[in-house]
C-alpha cells in the first residue's frame, strides 16, 4: 500500500478557482484502478492551503495516475496559477493496524 501526503498554497485571487479543480480531481481520481483513498483538505488557519492525503493499492497504480495526460494539465494549470509549493511525498507502508 503507498500512502501520500501532498500540498499547495493557492494565491487568494486563485483560491476558489484551485478548490473547483481540486474538488474535480478528487472525483476523477477515485475512479481509478488502485485509488482506495484520495482526499482534499482545507488547513482552516490557512485558507487557500490544501493537503491532499492518497492511498493507492501500489506505486504502479500512482505512477499511471501520475502520468494521465489530466494530471499534466492540472499541474501545468497551478503552475499558471502562481502556485509555487506543490509538494507530493509518498510512503510504502507496511503491515495495516486497524488502531479504532
């Protein structure tokens, strides 16, 4: 299981715009093979700073979601955006521990 943890600050004349691409992101993305979790937050001390927390079956999974042309178009768009701190860290975890 890869577990990934990413983020970005939108500019507040592109804040709005950022959570409609990333709420259609979410959506699409969950669709995909491998995709078990992927989910958008807004920090509530910083609006306009999202973190994105993904669970993907395999790296294989998130490197072909990675790699869809839409992806590269979001990427180029937060970019154009003057989003300059997007930030994508993944882990392989290990043996799964149900805590609750």
């Amino acid at each position: 299981m890869i577990l990934s943890h990413g983020t970005l600050t939108a500019p507040e004349a592109h804040a709005d715009a950022t959570r409609q691409m990333l709420r259609q992101i979410a959506q699409a993305t969950r669709q995909e093979t491998g995709c078990q979790l992927y989910l958008v937050s807004e920090n509530l001390e910083t609006p306009g700073h999202f973190v994105i927390t993904e669970q993907w079956a395999s790296m294989e999974d998130m490197q072909t979601h990675l790699a869809l042309p839409a992806v590269g178009e979001a990427i180029a768009a937060v970019h154009g955006m003057g989003i300059t701190d997007l930030t994508i860290t993944a882990w392989e975890a290990g043996t799964q521990t149900q805590i609750m």
